[in-house]
C-alpha cells in the first residue's frame, strides 16, 4: 500500500464518475485505470491527470 499517492481518492472519484452517465464515453479508460490502481495500491501522476482531464471534460462545458 502506498502511502504517498493517496490513491483511494482516486479510486473513490473513478466509482462515482463510472456511476454517471456524462461518463460513459471514458468508461474503458476509467475502468483500466481503476483496476490498475486498485491492484497496485498505487495511482501515478499521469494517472491522476487523465481522470482529472475526463472530468474537466464533462463539468467545464
């Protein structure tokens, strides 16, 4: 477990946008970085950038 990343954050934001539908056109993406992070216990910068950019994506227009 890492205890620098704090990557169930990330994993808690990745479960709420695979629960809305503005989402669904990043599942793929968000499902493949969940489970790598859940898996590792990790999430790296990129990682966190991506989910960030999906969701600036959906909230920003």
């Amino acid at each position: 477990m890492c205890t620098e990343c704090d990557f169930e954050d990330t994993l808690d934001r990745i479960n709420d946008m695979l629960d809305d539908e503005r989402y669904n056109f990043a599942d793929e993406t968000l499902n493949s970085i969940y489970s790598w992070v859940d898996k590792n216990d990790h999430v790296t910068e990129k990682q966190i950038e991506a989910v960030e950019n999906i969701r600036a994506s959906v909230e920003d227009r």
